[in-house]
C-alpha cells in the first residue's frame, strides 16, 4: 500500500511525522538508493526506504499508554534547557511520543504512543474528543462560571462553548470542571485570564472514554486491548 513517507516512518517507530518530515527534508531518508522528497509517497512492502542508511526496522506493534504527568516536567521527549521530561518517567519497551501537550505546571492525563495516526487523529482541531479538566482558581465569583462558558475568541478563532460546572468551594478557591474538544495552545488557562480569575491547579481527568481514575501521579499504565479499541473508534481510525 501506497502512503506518505513520514507516515511510514511513524508507523515503524522511526521518529513522529513531524520529525520524518524533517528527516527527509535533511536529505537522511532513501527510497530504493535516491533521497526522498518532501511529500512523496511510497509502499513500505515493496520499496526499500532507509534512514541515515539503514533499512526500517521492522513495524512497530501499537503501544499507547496514560501517564499522570506531574506538575514541574515538560511534554517533550528532551528538553534543550535541562527540565524534567515526561519520556523520563515512561519506561514501556519502545519509544512513545507524547499526544499533545500539557503545559510545565500542569498535571494529569497525558497520552504517548508509537502510532502516528492514532496521535494525529487525537490532535487534530476538528476532532470531537472531549477533554475535561478539574481547574482550581482564585478570585471567582457568582459571574465567573458564566464567563468561563463563554466561546471566546483564541489566536483569531472562536473556540466551542466549552461545558463548565462548578464542583466545589474552599476557602479563596473554587474548583470547576471544565469540559473542551479542542487543543488550543494553553486553553484553559487562556480562558480563565479572560475570566478574570488565576489558575491554581489544572488537572485533566479524562480524554474521550479515557479516566485517569487513581492512577498515581508520576505512573503509568498502557491501555488495555478494549481501551485501545474504544480510541480508534472514537477517533475514526
């Protein structure tokens, strides 16, 4: 079968699409001994497609696992200015990227994977699964879960009305669910400056029919067969 490049090159664990595409544009990827153009195509069963010389290995088995990332470390895989890396705390056999992103001083649900399209089906700004979050915040008042639903304006474009509930008050703050099917950069936080209230802990819960249930911080797990399941499904894969 016939496909892009770098989406073989995600699918035998090589490097994300993004990385590939930059692989091929550095003139490091082969297809039957000529350099590979951004864009092309190709069948991995019957062209022979390397890397840096060397032939891919053999497709990579679907791994998916949730981590409770901790507040304090990055989504990324290395970090130029020395932070804490979420892949430190990831150990499952195979390299796994992270699905999007949750930002250094956030926690929770964070999704990484070996299957490229799986990932950017989950990323993608017109998918519908919905992400919810428990945002802890000071300074609310009786107009704030008002002004958290409303579908504000980010980076040029309306984000969709969010569903908002408040869960609990204690003392100076106040804990709301927050429910979204979008990635915007930093969203939630975003939403919550404009709302005129600072974010105390942002903590997100559940990904489609994913829970974080009493997954320790700082642990993971992979995803059972019926899980993985359940996501290609949602997602349309």
């Amino acid at each position: 079968m016939t496909e892009r490049i770098q989406k073989i090159l995600s699918a035998h664990g090589v490097a994300s699409r993004r990385a590939a595409e930059t692989l091929i544009a550095e003139g490091r990827v082969t297809v039957n001994g000529t350099p590979a153009r951004p864009g092309q195509s190709a069948d991995a069963e019957k062209d022979r497609i390397c890397v840096d010389g060397a032939p891919l290995p053999r497709k990579a088995q679907t791994v998916c696992v949730m981590l409770n990332k901790p507040r304090g470390y990055v989504t990324t895989l290395s970090d130029e200015r020395g932070r804490k890396t979420v892949a430190s705390l990831v150990d499952c056999g195979c390299r796994v990227y992270p699905v999007g992103r949750l930002d250094y001083q956030s926690e929770g649900l964070l999704l990484l994977t070996n299957d490229g399209d799986l990932a950017n089906r989950l990323m993608h700004p017109r998918g519908c699964i919905k992400k919810v979050y428990e945002v802890t915040v000071r300074g609310a008042n009786a107009d704030t879960q008002a002004l958290l639903s409303r579908p504000i304006v980010l980076d040029g474009r309306p984000i969709a009305r969010p569903l908002v509930r408040k869960l609990r008050e204690s003392g100076e703050k106040t804990t709301f669910e927050i429910t979204i099917h979008e990635g915007r950069n930093r969203q939630i936080r975003r939403m919550c400056e404009a709302a005129g209230v600072t974010v105390a802990r942002l903590c997100r819960v559940r990904e489609g029919s994913l829970s974080l249930g009493d997954l320790a911080v700082g642990k993971w797990r992979c995803l059972t067969a019926q899980e993985l399941a359940a996501l290609y499904e949602e997602t349309g894969a």
